[in-house]
C-alpha cells in the first residue's frame, strides 16, 4: 500500500472525501491516506495525526519523502486535538480503529470546540459500529451514507455523516446493523451477522456451562441471538 494503491477500506473511504477539501485524518498510519488523496490533486490540504511517536516519524518520512510537506502537516497529538479552527477542516476521517474509541474522539473533540459542524466525518470502525452511529445521533449527525466491504476476509463499516440542523431519530437496529446495510450489500451483511451469531452462541455455551450464576448474562445473550438470527432470516 502507498500513495498511488490504497488498501480497499481506506480507498472506498477515501471516496467519501469532497473534492478540494481541507482534511484532517485521525491516526494517519504513514499518512498513507492524505498523500493518496494530494497525489489524486483532490484535496487543497491535509493534517495528518498521530498519537504515538514511532507512527509520527514514519509519517513525517512518508510525506518528506514524496515532496509534500508544503499540503501535509504531520502533528503529534490525540486525537481531534491536533487541529484548530485556523486550519479551516472540512472533511475528518478517521478509520481503522474501535467503535467505542471513534466516539471517544470525536467526543473529546466536541468539548474541545475542535469541531465546527462544518466538516464531513467518514468513519471507518472495526468493531463498535452501534458506539459510532449512537454518537453521531445525540450530536446532530446525519448519516448520509454507509458502505460495507471485505478486504483480506475481514469485513469493515465506513459510515458518512454531516451536521444537520434537527437531531435525527434512529431505532436501536437502525443504530446495531447500519440504516441500509442489509438492502445495499446483502451477501456480506449476512455474512458478517453470522460470524457474528456464531460468536454469541460460543460465549452463550460458556454460560451455560459456568458453575456460578449466569442468569441475567445467558438472558442477554439470548436475546442478541435472537435479534440476530430474525435479522438474516
């Protein structure tokens, strides 16, 4: 993977960044996704952030390296904190990462003041997508678009999202399994659900076969089960 060949995930994400945008992409990793999107010419410029120091210095090589230091900024920080409203962002990505983790950033950002409302969010969580979605809904974003799709036999989320003016209003399955994940890409949303299922009656046969009591646990997990298994009927 480099600036010209992106991996499949962060390229369908880097689909959903407008042109001419002013990015801020949240745990760069090499920083391979803003010097993709400067080497396409589609965005005007990009900070590229980093938590951790080794990832830092690989990015700040990487961008050196290609001669775009003058469009990429490598900063050192966590998360959000990395940009400031001089910077003008209007596009955000953040992939790769834990639901619960995604909104803990975007979180923090928030109190901040680091997010204008502006700025497009394209989140691309491994795990957790329902922390994401549940975020998105109690601060007023609208998820304008959603995408599913297996690299390397794993299958990952992207979901889009923009400021709106009302809070929109999600049911608890529209906040677990995506608003059209199920219409748009049917195969793999079945596919991830019965992985998924399969995981649940795993833990489920744990309780059930633990000596202490595990009724309120075995309760629950039924239910998911059930939720699941009505889902991809």
């Amino acid at each position: 993977m480099d600036e010209k060949q992106l991996s499949l995930r962060l390229e369908k994400a880097s689909n959903y960044v407008p042109n001419n945008s002013k990015l801020a992409d949240i745990g760069s990793d090499h920083a391979y996704l803003p010097c993709a999107l400067v080497y396409q010419k589609k965005i005007q410029f990009a900070v590229a952030g980093e938590v951790v120091e080794g990832p830092f210095l690989t990015a700040k090589e990487q961008v050196k390296r290609l001669g775009f230091q003058a469009m990429i900024d490598v900063r050192l920080g966590n998360g959000l904190a990395v940009i400031d409203l001089a910077d003008q962002i209007t596009a955000i990505t953040i992939c790769g990462m834990g639901g619960t983790l995604i909104a803990s950033i975007l979180d923090d950002g928030f109190h901040a003041g680091k997010l204008t409302g502006g700025e497009r969010l394209i989140l691309q969580p491994n795990i957790g997508e329902e922390n994401v979605r549940r975020w998105l809904m109690d601060h007023d974003y609208q998820i304008i678009a959603e995408e599913l799709l297996e690299e390397d036999a794993k299958l990952y989320e992207i979901i889009v999202a923009e400021k709106s003016i009302v809070q929109p209003s999600y049911s608890q399955s529209e906040l677990k399994f995506g608003l059209e994940l199920k219409e748009n890409y049917p195969d793999l949303f079945i596919k991830k659900w019965q992985r998924q299922l399969e995981k649940e009656y795993t833990i489920l046969a744990s309780l059930e076969a633990a000596t202490s009591d595990q009724k309120e646990k075995i309760a629950l997990f039924k239910t998911k089960i059930a939720e699941i298994e009505e889902l991809i009927q």
